[in-house]
C-alpha cells in the first residue's frame, strides 16, 4: 500500500496515481456495507464502528463496496447483501476504476460528461485531475445522488451533479471532449454520441446479452457516430432503463434433441461471446448448472415472445431442446456458433462496436465489416414493452 494511507493509489497508474492520492475513497464509503474483492475471494460485510480496521482494509483495497440494493426499497443489511438482492449502486473496485479512467485519458482543460455518479468517488477523480468546473455527473436516483453531493462536498470536490435519466446525456452542457460510464449498456446511447465533440472519447462498459461479464469499450467521436474497438472485461451495474424484464413464457414448447453441446456456446472465450453478442444482439445468452449435474441453456429475445432452453444430461449424449414462440432460437445461436468457428475462432481484440443515427454494431476486424447489431427503432419498441410491463 501507499505511505499517504489511501492505499488506492497502488490500483492505478502513473496518470492518475495522483489523484488517487489526493481522493481517499474512505470519504466516499458508508460506515456499513458489502465488500466484494477483485481477486474472486467471498463477499464480507463491513462496519466501521465495529471492526474499524477491517472496514478500511476494504476500502483501502481492491473491492467493490455494495453500497444500495433493489433501488433503495428493501434496506441494505448483511443479510440483503449476501442474499444477492439486486444491486444498484456501489464503490468500484479501484483497479476497475482506474482502467476505465486510463481508457478516457483525458486532456487539459476537457469536460467531461460522467454517466452514474454512484458514491462520487470518481466524479471527484475527474475533479482533481481536471477541475469541478469541467466535469458533470449524472444521477438517476435522487437518493444515491443526495448522498453523492454530501460526500462530494464534504471532501471539497465541486462537479456540477444532475439528477436524471444518464440514457440521455445531459445535453444542456453539450458538446463534451470525454464521457464516461459507470453504469452497463446493452448499446451504447446515441444520444452521448451526439453529445461528444467530433475526436472526443467514450468510455463504457458493454454489456451485451450474452453471459459472461462486460467488455471494456473505447470509442472516437467522428461527427457522424462513433467507433472503437474492445478493451478487455468491465462488468458493472447496468443502465436502469436497459435491465432485463423476464417475461412469463407463453406458447406449447417444440421438443427436439441437439448433437451439439451447448456448453460450446458459453465456455468458448470472449471472442465468442462478442460474436453471439454481434448475431444475435436481441437475444439473452445464460447458462448454468444444476444440482443434478445437467447443463441448462436458455435465450429468450427482447421482445418476451420466443424462448429456448437447451439441457445437457450429466451422462451426455445428445441435448434435449424446447423452444416457444415463433423464432427456433436454438438454431439461430447454433447458427451464430458455428459461423463464430467459421472465420476461425477469433478472439475478442479483434471485435469493435460502431454507433450510428442507425444504430448499435458490431464488427470484425475492421469497421466495414458489421456483422449484425440493432436498430434503435427496435430498442425503442422494446423499452416500451418494457415501460408497460413495469407500469407507472
């Protein structure tokens, strides 16, 4: 750890040691909450006024520190926490944080557009670095953003704080040089393209439907979109306004077998991944083991009205299929597998996302060649579905 006692400082590099210095991130942490470290450990509870030491031994080290589950509904407590009541807002691990921020790589005299303000520890990051009256940051939850500013001001950092939907920028302080993400995109908004200056950057964590964890993603503002390419992993919370609404299933299942293991889907790297992300980009990808030792597939598509779910028998042989609804959504990922092998297994460094008054794509090797992605008239109708389905 560092002599100066923030310890943080040791997660980032030479461009932001400073700040991390200068930022303690005990400033920005409740005296009770989650900790869950980087390097795969169990997730403990921590208490300043109970065990102080241990409360900033977490801080202090690399864990993201759960600070709010269910949107503030249900309390956070040990018990919430370790029952994995949804997460919604958090400390980022300091490693994650300073990835993100050496990707953004800010200049002199830049603003900055930060998406998710959280605790604030990162609003004030930015501030040191750049100044309060270069950066803004938005809220969604008026709470969360409440505590954000006490914590923010109590450690003298000034960034202007919006409370509002971050899906949509902010743009009465449009055009910005960098915009950064803390919250998970199924695509990233157009909206923050259009509010960055041609040749500014956004950084995001890319959370596509396919399990398997985010993708750090680095785009360049060229005046009528953006591109860029992939980064390396970065899972964390998603945007509200793209979390998944599990719909009932509907429809008398189709059974059938498959010769094909459908572990092959999920367990064959990043790079498969993002190609099932790029085929099929309005279908949810999630396996899993059950305690009988079976191996369960499912998809489901964006619009609640095709399912899929895929099992591999503990003694193997062929997968048994049911599917729902008008698409085979099984043969469509065989499919997106398959054409994955095809152009010989690439990995993910070799994907990039391209964002356009279109839509989300992405590509393979170079930008000119799209190998799917979505419409933002298609986002649109199922954010709606979405919106009915939640009810005011």
């Amino acid at each position: 750890m560092d002599d100066d006692g923030t310890g943080t400082a040791a997660f980032a590099g030479p461009a932001w040691r400073d700040a991390f210095r200068a930022v303690d991130r005990a400033g920005f942490v409740p005296t009770r909450a989650w900790a869950t470290p980087m390097d795969g450990g169990p997730g403990r509870w921590i208490d300043r006024d109970a065990d102080p030491d241990a409360w900033r031994a977490a801080v202090r080290g690399d864990a993201t520190i759960l600070t709010q589950v269910d949107d503030g509904a249900t309390p956070l407590t040990e018990e919430s926490a370790a029952a994995s009541v949804l997460p919604s807002s958090s400390a980022t691990a300091p490693s994650l944080v300073a990835a993100f921020l050496d990707l953004l790589d800010p200049a002199p005299g830049d603003r900055v557009l930060e998406i998710g303000t959280g605790t604030g520890w990162t609003a004030a990051l930015l501030s040191h670095r750049l100044g309060g009256d270069r950066v803004t940051t938005v809220e969604v939850d008026p709470q969360v953003a409440r505590t954000a500013e006490a914590n923010l001001r109590r450690t003298g950092h000034q960034p202007a704080l919006v409370v509002g939907d971050g899906g949509y920028g902010h743009p009465a302080g449009a055009p910005y040089d960098r915009v950064h993400a803390t919250c998970g995109v199924t695509e990233v908004p157009w909206a923050w393209v259009e509010q960055t200056r041609q040749g500014g950057v956004i950084v995001a964590p890319w959370m596509p439907r396919v399990q398997g964890g985010g993708h750090r993603v680095r785009l360049t503002a060229t005046g009528d979109g953006a591109v860029g390419r992939l980064h390396g992993d970065g899972s964390f919370m998603l945007l509200r306004a793209h979390r998944h609404v599990v719909r009932p299933l509907r429809g008398e299942p189709r059974e059938s077998t498959t010769r094909l293991d459908p572990r092959r889907l999920t367990g064959s790297g990043r790079g498969c991944a993002v190609a099932l992300a790029g085929l099929l980009p309005d279908v949810h990808v999630n396996a899993g083991d059950a305690p009988d030792g079976t191996h369960r597939l499912a998809l489901r598509d964006t619009a609640g009205e095709s399912h899929a779910l895929v099992v591999r028998h503990a003694d193997g042989g062929d997968a048994a299929v049911s599917e729902r609804g008008p698409r085979d959504l099984w043969s469509e990922a065989r499919d997106a597998y398959f054409t994955w092998v095809g152009w010989g297994e690439p990995g993910r460094e070799r994907f990039g996302l391209t964002v356009d008054r279109e839509g989300h794509h992405v590509w393979l090797d170079r930008p000119d060649h799209r190998i799917g992605g979505i419409s933002w008239a298609s986002t649109a109708v199922s954010t709606a579905r979405c919106a009915e389905e939640r009810g005011p």
